[in-house]
C-alpha cells in the first residue's frame, strides 16, 4: 500500500435518497452511534418531529404529560400535537432539544429534516425566532405543519385550510428571509380518485407554488387506532394499500404540483413510509418496503427524490426496532431491518460518489452536506482478508469514513478506529484494492456562520493522514 498517497473525493446525490426518522410521538430518540453500527452507513438526514404552541396553556411540557387525562382515546386527543416540544423560539433557548438531537445529526455527516408542527396564529417575531434558531445547521430541510389536509393534528383544529395553506407561505417568507439555508417541505394531501386536482387544492395551491419541496405521506399499512386498541380482521381502526396503486399516486401527485407551478419541477419526497407490522405482521412489512423499492428501481423513478422510513424505533410496530417494554434503551430488530439494510447498501440508494486526482497535504476539505461534500480517498492494498484494520490518529478531528461499504465515525476524543467490522460480512476472498473515504463534516454538529459561505458549508483542514494498520494474520501463529 502507498500510504502518502491522496486522492481528491466528492460525495453527491444518490439517485434515490434515504431517510431515517428517528423518534416521535411513538418512540424516544436513538443515538446516532447506535443507528450507525446497526445499519452500516449514514442517512442523508435524520428526521426529527417537534411541535410549537407556545401560546397554550402548559407549555413547554409534553401535551400527553401535562394534559394528561383518562378521557384520551385518540393519539392526538389532547389540546396540542404530542410530539416533543420545540424548546427554541422566542424566548427560547438551544441548549435543549432538537438541538442537541441536530448536532448530534451533523456530526455524523447527515443533514437534518426537522418537522414542525405550529400553532397558526403566532406572530412573526415567533417565526423569526425560529428561523434565527436554524442558521447555524447547514443544508437542513423545515418540514411544516405536515399532513395538512388531514384533520387530527391541533392546527387543523383551530384553522381553517385555507389559513393553514396562508401560514404555510408566510412561515415559508419568513424563514427564506432569515435563514436561506433552510429548505422548507409542504406535506399535503395527493391526487385522490379520478380527478386531476390534489386534495383541498384550493386551499394549498399557493403553498405548493412557494415551497421548496413537494411531500406526501403514504403509509402501506397502518394502525391509526395505535396504543388505544388493537388491529383485528373486521375492525375499522386499520387499514392496508396496494404497493402499485401507491406508487401511481404519489406519481400523479408529483405530475399535478408540477402543473401548478407551470411546469417546474421540484424535490419530491414520501416523508414517512412504512408498513405497520400491527396489520400485516413482520414478514410482510419488510416485503411491502421492498416491494416499492423495488419499484423506483425498475421505473428508474427520477423524479422521486427520496423517502424517509418511519421510524427507527418504534414503541408500536412501525419501526426497524420494536422498543422493548421493560427498558426504552433497549431495541429489538424486526425482520424489516435487515431488508431495510440491503435496500440502503444497493448503489440506487447510495450517495454518488467521484474520486479525482491526487492531492497533497494539509488540505482543506468542505463538507456542505450530505449530496454535497469534498473529502479525500486513500488507496489502499489488501493482501486477503484481513486480521487487523484500523487507523490511529494523533489529531482531534471529526471525520465519517468509509471502507469495503461500511461506514464509521471518528469523534474528536477518538485516536484509534478498528475498521474490521467492515469484513465480518462482507469477508474478502482474495488480494484486492480498496480506498479509505474520509469526510469531515462539523465537529460542533453546526456551521461557523460569521464566514463568508458559513450556512451552507464548513470547513477543516487535514494536515497529515491517519497511520494505517494491516494485518492479515494473528499477532501469533497457532503452535
């Protein structure tokens, strides 16, 4: 192996983007560390789902704590959505949640989608504040006030449609105006039935002309009656679709906010899919995913630009983990998670990556995002199927890096990192090549916004390269 040598590295676009959400009314946060291993790679970004009605009474506690009540039959029966509550805003602060979750998003070389539930009526000032909160955090996407045609969550409740489709624009003015490095996501009803129009079109065609990214959700199965009862055959708390028919839908639904827009096009995206093992079991939750996915593929779906997968752990079944009972902490991997890891480890899948001409060190590198980031690729010679792997580093930084398809993290306190988990699976069967890819998204989790490029790019510089490990025997031999 040539150790000193260095090629340039662009990480992009994958044709078809992944997702994770990661907690919400159903389930606690995971860590990224923890997401990481278990799946082998990063997402493009991490979905995280807050609310913010800071006008109601019991605010900031959690609606399903501070309002708690025996009356409560419905996930979203109480006075404001029961997501965990956005700690920032006016008066506010960002040393709470999501932030903490944002950082920790960042760190490890993802972007974030926040989704936001808002009470209609705040002023500006709230939605300033906001914005000013969400400047430091890259390339993030602003999911607002999703599912707006539907009718359980608090803003519908005390909006008509057609506000919610005025506050839309103006949450959407306000935040381009004082964080442009935010993308906002308008998550509204598609085309239903026959007719060319989506739902309540009306009420929401000026939000579509205006957002930033077009969104539907769409769940294969689901069990809208969860915790309050349980799916049984005849029941009317449940429901299931067909694979085909929703792709179709969501297809058409991306053709008519085109029209609408004259023709343009836009990001399109299902924010939340999923199957809901309550209805169809394991095995057939993890063939309903598949089933799509194998879809965008043979369609090469250009026009689908991502999905997010509802959700990592998942107190119900709507999760690659089911949250063991007896201890949050605790996951247990359904079926779904190994199909979900196959599906994220297909090229189709996978961020785009381009390595260049050779490079010298120190060198700056750029991480702008997660389909946008400039690292470093250094050649590397296996004589077989390694004993020992790993790179020792005498510096601080904070790095993803990737080998054989596996991904890993470096922390600033980290000074070693064994790579062989990367070859327990995926064994090599003889001598071969393989590159070490390394980005450095930022150590803070945020951007240095007083540079010039700050909220949409930060920077580090390598000044030498980690000491490379190969081994491919014992230390000692057998006697």
């Amino acid at each position: 192996m040539n150790e000193n040598k260095v090629l340039a590295l662009h990480m992009g676009k994958a044709k078809c983007a992944v997702d994770l959400g990661d907690g919400s009314e159903r389930g606690e946060y995971v860590n990224q560390d923890y997401i990481l291993h278990t799946l082998g790679r990063p997402h493009r970004s991490i979905s995280l789902m807050y609310c913010y009605y800071p006008l109601d009474e019991g605010w900031p506690g959690r609606a399903s704590v501070v309002h708690a009540s025996p009356d409560v039959s419905f996930a979203w029966d109480y006075p404001y959505d029961d997501y965990f509550t956005y700690k920032g805003g006016l008066n506010g602060t960002t040393d709470d949640e999501p932030f903490t979750c944002m950082r920790d998003i960042r760190r490890h070389g993802q972007d974030v989608t926040l989704t936001l539930t808002i009470d209609p009526h705040i002023s500006d000032e709230h939605l300033i504040a906001i914005a000013k909160d969400l400047r430091p955090f890259g390339r993030m996407m602003l999911r607002i006030n999703h599912e707006c045609t539907g009718d359980w969550f608090s803003f519908t409740k005390r909006s008509t449609y057609k506000e919610i489709g005025d506050f839309f624009c103006r949450a959407h003015r306000i935040i381009k105006e004082y964080a442009p490095n935010v993308q906002t996501i308008l998550c509204t009803g598609g085309v239903e039935g026959g007719k060319n129009v989506i739902e309540m079109e009306d009420c929401f065609a000026d939000a579509v002309r205006c957002t930033d990214m077009w969104s539907i959700d769409k769940y294969f199965a689901l069990h809208w009656g969860w915790p309050y009862d349980v799916a049984e055959r005849g029941g009317n708390s449940h429901g299931r679709s067909n694979i085909r028919e929703i792709y179709e839908y969501t297809k058409k639904s991306y053709n008519r906010f085109s029209e609408l827009c004259g023709g343009a096009k836009k990001p399109m995206m299902m924010s939340e899919l999923n199957a809901d093992g309550d209805v169809t079991g394991p095995y057939e939750q993890a063939d309903m995913v598949k089933e799509f996915c194998d879809i965008l593929k043979e369609e090469n779906a250009t026009w689908f630009t991502n999905f997010s997968m509802y959700q990592f752990r998942d107190r119900g079944r709507l999760g690659l983990e089911i949250e063991d009972p007896n201890n949050p902490e605790v996951g247990i991997a359904q079926p779904l998670l190994e199909t979900y890891k196959e599906i994220i480890h297909d090229d189709y899948f996978k961020p785009e990556m381009t390595i260049g001409s050779e490079v010298q060190l120190p060198l700056t590198l750029r991480w702008g995002g997660a389909e946008d980031a400039e690292g470093i690729a250094i050649p590397l010679h296996f004589d077989g199927n390694p004993h020992f792997c790993e790179a020792v580093f005498e510096d601080d930084s904070n790095l993803m890096m990737e080998i054989n398809g596996t991904w890993f993290y470096k922390s600033p306190k980290a000074k070693t990192i064994d790579f062989m988990s990367a070859f327990f699976k995926k064994p090599l069967t003889g001598p071969c090549d393989l590159t070490l890819k390394i980005f450095a998204p930022p150590a803070s989790g945020e951007n240095d916004i007083s540079t010039e490029d700050g909220l949409y790019n930060s920077y580090t510089t390598i000044e030498k390269l980690p000491k490379i490990r190969l081994r491919f025997e014992p230390v000692e031999l057998a006697k």
